[in-house]
C-alpha cells in the first residue's frame, strides 16, 4: 500500500471535498477508508495499491472532476 498527498490548485467550496472524495474511492485499489480531502490546504491524501491504481490514474481522475493538480508526492 503506498501514500500520496496530493496537491490541488485552491477549492472554492465545501462541496468540493465530496466530489473529489466520491471520484477517488470509485477507483479500484484505492482505500476507501483512507481518502481525505484537506479544504484549507487543497490537499488529497489517498492510501492505494499500487498493483491496481497508479499515481496517475488518481491524478487523471481528479482533473475529470474539473480540479487541476498542481503535484504529487507518493511515499
């Protein structure tokens, strides 16, 4: 299981944290449980299997919702 905290061009609303929260934990091998969308620091922290979702699966994912991300750090 690897540990990305991904950085997003600035929310505007609270709304934001469901749609992108709902988008990613549609996505095969990522941790439902371990999605959380930081409003104030437009930030994603997702915890994935790496064998069933990429990096940038999740990053196409969010720029589909309509939110550009700026960088991602995977640990």
């Amino acid at each position: 299981m690897k540990s990305a905290t991904i950085q997003l061009e600035a929310l505007t609303c609270p709304s934001c944290i469901q749609k992108i929260e709902g988008g990613i934990k549609g996505l095969e091998g990522v941790d439902q449980d371990a999605v959380k969308v930081l409003f104030n620091s437009s930030k994603v922290k997702v915890d994935f299997d790496a064998d069933q979702v990429s990096i940038d699966e999740i990053e196409e994912s969010i720029n589909k919702l309509g939110y550009d991300v700026i960088k991602s750090k995977v640990k």
